[in-house]
C-alpha cells in the first residue's frame, strides 16, 4: 500500500490527465493555448465543472482508501497499542515501590509526568509506526514525497494571516465551551480557565514540551506529511480539505475537532504551498497560544480586579475581537484565496471518493468516539 505514493513519470503523467481534465484538455489544445487571457479566463469555469470519469474516480477512490486505512492503523497504533505500552511501562516504573498494580490501576491514576509519558510512549509508537508504513513516501524526493519543498519563499503577511485565523478558531472553540459549560454543564458560574485547548491534564513543563513540540511534530509528518502530500496529485484543495477532515476526526471531541478542522485547513494550505518546515512552525506557536494565552489573559483581567461575571464577560469580549481579526485576514487575504482555488480547479464529483468503505468506517468510528466522550 506504501508503495503507491511513488510513482513514475509516465504513471504521474496519466494521473493528473485522467483526474484533472482541466489541465489534460489545456496541455493537449493548441487552439486554447493560443487563446488571448481573457479568452482564456472566461473558458475557465467550463474546464473547472468538468466531473471525472468512472476510471479517474475509482483511482481517486483508491487512493482516499488508501489513506483512510492508514488513519486507521495509525490510530490503532496510537490509541491501542500506544497507549498500552506506555501503561505497562508506567506499571513496571512503580513496580519498586507500588508492587504489581493492573492496567485500571494504572490507567486511573495517571497524572503528573506519568500522564506526559504516556502521551510521548503513544505518539512515539504513532511515529514510528508512520515512518515504517510511508518509508517509500519518506523517501520520495518528487513533488509528492513527504519532504517535499517548495522554492516560493514564505512572506510575513501569509504568517500573520494564519495565526489570526489559528486564533479566531481557538476563539470559536472557547466560545462552544463556555455555552456548554453555562447549559449542558450546569454549573452556575462559568470560568474559562477550565478549559484547555490542548486537551493537557495539567500546564507542567512536560507537558508543555510534548503538546507545544513533540505533539505537533508528529501530528504534522502524519496529516500534512504523509496524507496531505500523498492526495495532492488529485488538487490541492481536495487534498487540503480530507487530510484536514482526518485531522479534526482523530482530535475526538467537538471542541477541539472544529478547532483542528479550521487549522487543518489554514497549515494545509502552508503545506501545500510551501514546505512542511512550515506547518509545523506554525502549529507550534499556535499550541503554544493555545495553551498561554488563555491563561495570561485571565491573570491580567484578574490583576486588574475583574472578578466573576465581569471576568468572564471580558473575556468573551477579547475572544470576540480575535474572531473579528480572523475574519479581517480571511477578507484582506480572499483575492489570494479566490486565485488559489482558481489555479487548483476540482472536479465536482471528486468528493464522492468520500464514498468509500475504509473512508466511511474511520469517519463513523471517530464520531462514535466523540459522542461516548461527550456523554461522559
């Protein structure tokens, strides 16, 4: 299955000319190259409605299988195996002082360190699963490889851009949580200090080593590595929004899934345009928001004596702001969006490769997932 992400000339040739007949149909007419560039531009959307054929969507089909049984197994070896090599390594820790103590025990009382080490074991598992699965992607020095870079050069406007729209997706999230908090929660007095975006038990150094470095390290080489670059022979924007989609599914609750779907969007677009150096950078520091700002900004409105109600009302206000910021960049940015999604046309019954059986038990599964949690 790893195997399929390289491959060669003349298999990519007839790739992007079976699944993108846009830019089949512009190569192979003389007549349309010819053509002035308003002529040009106004035959554009009828190149962009064309819809694939059967043989072209079952080779995209194919290939979303393919990285829907990748998730799969990587969530397998995160979740399951993971997690449970990391218990019995714990378990084993405590051995000395503690004797024998059984995966519950374990389980239940994690905490501290304990917790951290858990979550690298799981990770680390994870990553080394992802990098014997893809080694022929990790391998692959062409435009679909892994660690494929990009020679456009990143420009400051493009990074404020995509940390205003990380920060006004945080902002979102915060706001779900402090109307569940005030409904479903039923507790009287809301406070957003409660609330991590990371998902973190705590705020320790270690834990902030593994959700602010290695957390995003991994997470990235998985969906804006390995699944992102190996869909984006079939366009960048099906590519940006499934690995996105996968992205925001794993992350197991509300909260956070609409918050990594939005991110998921923002560092594929990074990827897809840049390099993976990128992403990866960008995710950093916006974990890193996630997890400070939060914080600072209630110490400072609490330095300056807001208490209770007209704490969290101020709050509310900031996080406004931030959403109103993002959708300022979103606008100041549309024309550069309008002329990505332009360069990047996709066939409208591309996303009917969603269709598939593995696609359509991942989505199911994680779902499921996040419904028994929000239960809880």
């Amino acid at each position: 299955m790893r195997g399929k992400h390289a491959l060669s000339a003349s298999q990519h040739s007839s790739t992007q000319s079976a699944v993108n007949p846009a830019k089949s149909s512009v190569k192979q007419s003389n007549e349309h190259a010819q053509l002035p560039a308003a002529q040009s531009a106004a035959k554009r959307p009828a190149l962009i409605s064309r819809a694939l054929s059967r043989p072209a969507l079952a080779q995209v089909r194919q290939e979303v299988s393919s990285q829907a049984v990748f998730v799969f197994l990587y969530g397998i070896a995160m979740q399951l195996i993971g997690y449970s090599l990391g218990v019995i390594i714990i378990a084993l820790q405590r051995f000395p002082s503690q004797g024998f103590s059984s995966f519950e025990q374990v389980a239940s009382n994690l905490s501290g360190w304990a917790a951290v080490e858990l979550y690298l074991v799981a990770t680390a598992t994870a990553f080394v699963f992802t990098v014997i699965y893809r080694r022929s992607q990790i391998e692959d020095p062409g435009p679909y490889g892994m660690f494929h870079r990009s020679r456009r050069p990143m420009s400051l406007s493009v990074v404020v851009t995509c940390l205003a729209l990380a920060l006004a997706a945080q902002s979102i999230s915060r706001f779900y949580d402090f109307v569940v908090r005030q409904t479903v929660g039923g507790i009287g007095t809301s406070d957003f200090s409660s609330f991590g975006i990371v998902g973190s038990p705590s705020f320790s150094a270690p834990m902030v080593i593994y959700s602010c470095l290695w957390g995003p390290i991994v997470e990235e080489v998985v969906f804006r590595g390995a699944i992102l670059q190996g869909l984006k022979r079939y366009g960048k924007v099906f590519a940006i929004v499934t690995s996105s989609l996968f992205f925001a599914l794993l992350h197991g609750n509300i909260s956070q899934s609409f918050f990594a779907f939005i991110l998921g969007i923002v560092l594929g677009f990074i990827g897809c345009e840049y390099s993976l150096v990128w992403p990866i950078a960008l995710h950093i520091v916006s974990n890193i928001a996630a997890t400070y700002l939060p914080n600072l900004l209630r110490l400072s409105l609490s330095a300056q004596g807001l208490r209770g109600q007209a704490l969290n009302q101020t709050q509310l206000v900031f996080w406004f702001v931030m959403v109103l910021l993002g959708g300022l960049a979103l606008y100041c940015s549309r024309r550069s969006l309008q002329a990505f999604c332009l360069r990047e046309p996709q066939p409208p019954n591309i996303y009917a490769a969603w269709g598939t059986p593995w696609f359509i038990v991942v989505v199911v599964i994680q779902l499921l997932l996040i419904g028994w949690r929000l239960l809880l």
